[in-house]
C-alpha cells in the first residue's frame, strides 16, 4: 500500500515537472520570436553600415536559437 501511494506522488511530481519544463520552453521561444521582430524594425531603420552589420549577427544569432532543439 505504501509503496503504490509513494509510486503515485512520484507520477504526479514527475508530471508536474515536465509541464513545468515545456511552459518555461513556452515562455523563451516566445521571448526570442519577440527579440527576432525588435532586431528585424531595427534593421528596416538603420542607416549605418557598421550597425547593420552588428544587427544582422544578432538577428542570426537568435534564429540558431529558435531553431536549436535545446531550447
């Protein structure tokens, strides 16, 4: 009998973890699409040459993280 209850809460902690985990996921490729927007109105913008270079590095930067499967 203990040994199924304790099964039991390590199901239901075990779950509650791994929603946890895919709303954090949730939450920071929602963060990068946001940054993504930011840095691409800001390249529309630019007219330095030396500043666009630097944003088109972060642009490429935040996409290798979107697409990564780590996220």
């Amino acid at each position: 009998m203990k040994l199924a209850l304790i099964v039991t809460l390590m199901c239901i902690i075990i779950g509650m973890l791994t929603l946890y985990d895919g709303y954090l996921k949730t939450i920071k490729s929602d963060r990068l699409l946001n940054q993504l927007d930011i840095v691409d109105e800001e390249i529309e913008k630019c007219d330095d040459h030396f500043k666009m270079k630097k944003l088109i590095a972060l642009r490429k930067k935040i996409k290798k993280k979107l697409n990564s499967p780590w996220l």
